[in-house]
C-alpha cells in the first residue's frame, strides 16, 4: 500500500473520505526515473484532503467538500522557488560551493549557501574563506568522499558521499528509518477538547484564527506554514538575528506569513508570550537543537496544554545520523536517489527538490489532522517527518499510468503580485478543495520587518 490510501492511514484519516477527491494526470511533469510526479500528487492530495476535513468540521458542512489534484498545479508548485520572480529578477538557487564534487573514489556533495556553512567547509578543508572553486576541487579530487563526509561534518559543516540505492540500505541510518512510519504521530497529554469556532463565508479557510509559531528555515518547513497561512492561520515565522534566511528563499516561502526577528537567549520574555498563545508550533531545525529553550513536544505540552507541535527533520530524530543537519539534495546523493537519476559517469538529481517540498506539504496535512482530532478528542499532539524517510517512500511507489494530458508548462498556475519586496511573480498554490481560497491573502514582506507579536 503505497499511494493516497497509505499516506492517509499514515495520518490517521478516515478512508471512506478518499472518494472526494479527482485528479488530472498529466504526461511530462515533473519526469524522472522514479515515481517523483506521483509523490508529488500523493502529498498535495492528502494535504487537501486533511485541509477539506477540518473544513467541513468548522463550517458545519453536511460532507466534506471535494479535493481536486492537478499535475499541472502540483508540478509547478514543486519548484516554486525557480518560478519566482523578484522585479523580473530570477532568484540564485545554490550558491558557488554548494554543489557535486569528484573525489579520488566518486563524488562528495556539499552545501555552503549559508555564510556560516561556507565558512565550516572552507575550515574543514583547511582552506581560507577566498578560496576559489578550483582550489576545492584540485583538494577534493585528492580524498575519498566518506573522509570529506565525517571531516566536513565534525567541523559543523555540511557534506555527504554518494551512495548507491543498496549501499544506503546497509547503513545504520537507513536501518533506523525502515522501523518508522511514515509520519510519526501521537498525543501528548489528556488535554480537554479543542473548541474551534465555526467559520463560515468564502473561501472556507480551515486554519482561519490559528495562531502558528514558525520556527523553520529553507524549504520544507516553510512551506507547510506557507500552507497553513493559505488556509487561514495567522503564521509568525521567527528567525534569529545571528542566522539571517536568504532572501530569494524568504520571498518564494513567505506568502501569508509575518516575519519577525527575535534573540530566543536574550528575548526571553516577549518568546514565552508568543509560545503562550500559540496553536501550533513548527520547528525545522536538526532534532534536540530547541530543547534548550523548552521547545521540546513534551516541554510545550506541559507549559500549553492543548498545543499542536509539528517537527521537521532531515535524517530523523534516531540512529547514528539523528542530530545531523541536512538538506534535500544531500539527502537524495546519501539514500541512492542520486545514483539512480545519474549515470555511470555523473550522479543526477531529482527535477525538483521533491523530498523537501513532499515532505512539507506531508508536514502541514499532519498539523490539519491533528487539529481535527483535537477538536472530537482533545490532548496535545505531535507530528513528525523526516526527508529521508519521505526519500524511502518515494523509491516504494508503483509508477502511475502517463495520462492523457501533456503538461505544457507553468503558465497557468503563475500569478503576479506587487509587494513590499518589489513585483512577485510567483507559482500558485497546489491545495485545492471545493470553496478553498485559490491564493494566499498577502505577499510577503521583507524579512523580519514584523513585530514578534500575534496580530
């Protein structure tokens, strides 16, 4: 069981809902060697699905409404960030030293778009902060990939060999993540009920008055909350003043959003207020990496009875790689994924960041959820998702059939906005149900020019 039907028993949805929904299947999007197309429709489709659910449960809605997945929505949606535009100006994907290196027994790859990042590797490689590309590739070319991999890592930086499909299947962390499901779920405490006021008008937003702390960086945790803002929730995204996000990175994933900066060490205070009213709390860092700040699912049951919170990993919270950072594309050149879209002679990639996308959207389905679960049982809940599990239910799913429709590009699915950031254009939200918004109530801001308020 691996299409709608085992993402939505992984959330714990009723399946006699899985007949509201249709699909147009289109030939050519998002087209690669695994079933990518196919995950990228199951995880949008089940995000509607849990969005139309708590939809109905608000409105009082005598069915659930009908989810409509197109691949045309979804594809686009998928690489949103090459989509955006910023006054025309397209945005830099990865930066210079972020990228697939050959070493002397195969390929490393690495990650350095953040200052601090570049600055780890350079260091690790012993190399000055002015070295070239050229320079890391004449150093490269000269250690084995698993040497670059643990020297990079012990140094906080971020680098991972390419392994092939069976070579990640014999390692210990792939052994720890075949144990899990797919979405780890589970109550917290006896919490009473959560009493959700009825909301009603167009378009029905079913997060409408939620207040959701977003605690994310990059992509996959903001774009579950970029999903909660378009169903209605009031989402405050909070970055720290040492760790400023990309720009490009901020505009394609802060629709609907305010973004505030805030010191969690030193602002004390004015962070408890926040976590004192929140609904949900979304955290995209590497596991254990908040606890100091008691934002442990357990530490925030206990000071906000009745919070939902929703965490994101790359490797997981277990196993030898539990507390490592990561990011999509090491996570597909470390499980396989990498060597399997490549060649003999050079490893590929995936036509989108899927595992970072998916897994967010996989993310915001299991926050609807937990919400519509509260509302007829009550307790604190939690959810969690990790990259390289959603990595291993992609190589799990029968290929669909190629469909009828060609996929004929982004063009229908782009929308155009004026911002305080300059004239966006950008990709259109994939969620759709009957009644739902079609896009978000407001382009995004610059980042941090929010007050660390609840509006």
């Amino acid at each position: 069981m691996t299409g709608i039907k085992y993402a939505w028993t992984e959330l714990g949805g009723d399946p006699a809902l899985l007949a509201h929904g249709s699909t147009v299947v289109r030939h050519g999007a998002l087209a690669a060697r695994l079933p990518v197309r196919e995950l990228a429709r199951l995880c949008v489709g089940t995000c509607a699905l849990a969005a139309a659910e708590l939809g109905a449960r608000r409105a009082g809605l005598p069915r659930v409404p009908g989810v409509h997945v197109d691949d045309g929505a979804v594809a686009t949606a998928f690489v949103s960030e090459r989509h955006l535009l910023v006054d025309g100006r397209a945005p830099v994907a990865f930066a210079p030293l972020s990228r697939l290196w050959r070493t002397a027994d195969g390929w490393v790859r690495t990650h350095a778009n953040y200052p601090h990042h570049r600055a780890r590797l350079l260091g690790a490689l012993g190399l000055g902060d002015d070295a070239t590309v050229d320079e890391v590739a004449g150093l490269l070319a000269e250690r084995s990939a698993l040497a670059v991999e643990e020297t990079v890592y012990e140094a906080g930086g971020l680098a991972v060999a390419l392994r092939t499909a069976r070579e990640w299947a014999a390692h210990p962390q792939a052994a720890a993540l075949a144990g899990r499901p797919l979405v780890e779920r589970g109550r917290l405490d006896s919490a009473p009920v959560r009493a959700l006021a009825p909301v009603d008008g167009g378009p029905l937003r079913p997060a409408a008055g939620l207040r959701v702390l977003d605690l994310t960086r990059v992509i996959a945790g903001p774009v579950a909350t970029r999903t909660l803002a378009l169903l209605g929730a009031d989402v405050l995204r909070v970055d720290s003043p040492r760790l400023p996000e990309l720009p490009d990175a901020h505009a394609d994933t802060g629709f609907g959003k305010r973004s505030a900066v805030l010191d969690l060490a030193t602002d004390r205070r004015a962070f408890e207020e926040l976590l004192a009213a929140a609904d949900v709390v979304v955290t995209g860092y590497r596991p254990g990496a908040l606890d100091r700040f008691g934002l442990s699912p357990e530490a925030l049951a206990e000071r906000r009875p009745g919070v939902v919170v929703a965490q994101l990993s790359a490797w997981g919270a277990y196993g030898p790689w539990g507390h490592r950072r990561g990011f999509d594309s090491l996570v597909q050149v470390a499980t396989g994924i990498a060597a399997t879209e490549g060649s003999p002679e050079r490893p590929g990639a995936l036509p989108a960041q899927a595992l970072d996308h998916g897994t967010g959207y996989l993310l915001a389905a299991g926050v609807l959820r937990a919400l519509t679960e509260q509302s007829y049982e009550g307790g604190s809940r939690f959810v969690r998702l990790a990259l390289a599990r959603t990595a291993a239910w992609l190589t799990e799913i029968t290929p669909g059939v190629p469909g009828n429709v060609p996929y004929e590009g982004p063009q229908p699915w782009l929308a155009g906005s004026d911002s305080g950031i300059g004239r966006l254009r950008y990709a259109l939200p994939p969620v759709s149900f009957e009644g739902g918004p079609a896009d978000w109530a407001r382009p995004p801001g610059p980042w941090g020019a929010d007050e660390a308020r609840w509006a």
